[in-house]
C-alpha cells in the first residue's frame, strides 16, 4: 500500500497536513500474539518529551487523526496508533468486507494489552493513550482491567453508553434477539452512522466540511481501508460492553488521572453515560462542548479543535511534564 509522504512544518496548509502520511513517519504491520497483522503508524519525534499512543474510533482508520497527530507531535510526543482488527488495514472479521463485525469485544482488549506491553518495552519516559469514541471505552475498559498503566489517558467523546431510540436497556436486548435470530454478522441497518435517522453522516460526525471530505479522500485512495455499518454482533457487543462498564467496581479504582472530552450534543454516543462515568473516577477532569461539537470532537472547526487542543496540552503538561 503507498502513501504518499510530506515534511510537516507549519507553512504547509492544513489540507495537505490531513492528506499525506509525514515523511518521518513509518506505516507497518505489527502482529498480535495470534498472528493477526494489524497496521500500525509511528512518528517519533526528534527529542521526545513522552510517548502516546492513540486509538480511534469505530470504522475508523488512523488517516483521519494526522492532524491531531501534527500537532501533538508538534509539542514533543512520538505517537503511535492502529488500526483496530477488523477495520482499517489491518484485515476484516466478517465475510463482508464492508460489515465492522466483532463477536466478542475481548479480542480489541487482549490487542491493546498485547500492543502495549510490546510497545511500553520499545523506548523510554511517559506514556500516555488517548482514545476516541470505541477507541475511549477500550481504554476503560483497559484502565479497569489494568492491562495497560499510562501516566495519563484521555478519552474523547468516549463510547461509555450508545444512542438508542428507546434506552440503552431495550438496544441491548434488540441486538441480544437480532444475534439470536439471524446471521450474527449481518449489517445491523444499511448504511449511515446509526439507524432510522434523517440526519446525515456528517452533521453526525463534524460541522467542518473539509475535514469530514479528508476520510472520503482516504478512501478513495485506498478503497479497502473503507468500511460501513456494524454487525448485529458489534451492537450487542458494544451496549453489553457499556451495561458492564457502568456496574464495574474497578472504575472506582483506576488512578491514572484522565482527561475526558464530552460533546453533548453527540448523537452517536451517550454523553450522559459518561459524565456518569467520570464522576466516578479518583482523578478524572472533564472537558465540556455544547452543539458547536458533534461526535468527533479533534476534526471539528478550528474553534472547537484549538479549545480542545489547549485542555490536552495543559493535561499532559501536568501529568507528563517536560
């Protein structure tokens, strides 16, 4: 797979920032203790202050984050990232190569476990992990467990609970029946970011046109990087997975302080369910956006992103200081 490579400075506008892999950066594939390849992104910076490693969303592939990932390197982090198994290049679970299926969410778990262990071992000085969306609950999820110990995590528009018409209590058990009664990793609804909706993807996903073109760009590119709805298994998967996340006893425990970024105006994730989270974490600060913010909070408009940004270098400042 080629991919074209730029220099990033601070002259080169943004656009082309989002659109070219840095030409010090490496695209590899890293394989978990299966086998299982998984691609992986590292650009490490010249004198590193730390190393983080970022997990993205649902569908997502790691293209969509380089300009979050210019300007974290811009302040002295090596960041690394991957594609989760199933989407991104890192090789599909279902059949369809258009369906984000997982039957059970235990196998992202043991890959970050895995991944971070592997990675933690390559270098030196803090670590932190930021999460969005699928990518935040995983990193609970990991916290909980204490699979992985950071010195900082944050999680963006995390996927502690899911939108659902009727309550996240009824969504599980509909995706529990669907499982039972069908192919399990059959397409949950046909197309869009979740089901019955007038919106569109985008209104869904970000206010910036731009950077909401830059993921269609990608994919173009790469057709095989795309990917569409979930499976009926992810869906159980992911309202079982949030159902858990709010009866752990272990969040009360995890001391890695953590920064949480909540849009709550979100229509993808429950914004609510993870306020509810944070409240109950020792060390959690928590970052608000109003409906100037859809779910993906880091390729929203400049005035969303650089409020954003500023919360997460003042967090990492304090908790990983240079």
């Amino acid at each position: 797979m080629a991919f074209e490579k730029v220099t990033v400075r601070a002259t080169i506008a943004p656009e082309r920032v989002r659109r070219a892999i840095p030409g010090d950066a490496r695209v590899t594939m890293w394989a978990a203790p299966d086998g299982w390849p998984l691609r992986r992104f590292d650009w490490p910076a010249v004198r590193p202050r730390g190393r983080l490693l970022f997990q993205a969303g649902r569908g997502d592939i790691f293209e969509k984050y380089l300009e979050s990932f210019a300007h974290l390197h811009a302040q002295g982090w090596s960041v690394t990232a991957f594609d989760w198994r199933g989407q991104g290049g890192s090789g599909r679970l279902s059949a369809d190569a258009r369906v984000g299926h997982a039957s059970d969410f235990g196998v992202f778990d043991d890959d970050l476990a895995a991944f971070w262990s592997a990675w933690v071992a390559e270098g030196d000085g803090p670590t932190a992990i930021l999460g969005h969306s699928m990518g935040g609950m995983l990193v609970m999820r990991a916290l909980a467990n204490r699979s992985i110990r950071p010195d900082a995590a944050i999680l963006v528009a995390p996927m502690i609970g899911l939108r659902a018409p009727l309550g996240a209590w009824f969504g599980a058990l509909v995706a529990r029946f669907k499982i039972r009664t069908g192919d399990p990793a059959r397409a949950a609804w046909g197309s869009n970011e979740r089901p019955a909706t007038t919106s569109s993807r985008k209104s869904l996903l970000t206010h910036d046109d731009a950077r909401y073109d830059d993921e269609r760009w990608w994919q173009a590119q790469h057709p095989e990087l795309k990917l569409g709805p979930p499976s009926w298994a992810w869906l159980s998967q992911a309202f079982d997975g949030a159902l858990a996340l709010a009866a752990d006893r272990r969040i009360e425990a995890v001391d890695t302080p953590v920064l949480m970024i909540v849009a709550e105006a979100d229509r993808l994730v429950d914004p609510h369910a993870a306020l509810r989270l944070a409240a109950r974490l020792p060390d959690a600060q928590v970052v608000r956006f109003g409906r100037e913010s859809a779910h993906e909070v880091l390729r929203e408009a400049d005035g969303v992103r650089k409020r954003a940004y500023a919360a997460i270098d003042a967090f990492l400042d304090a908790h990983c200081p240079r």
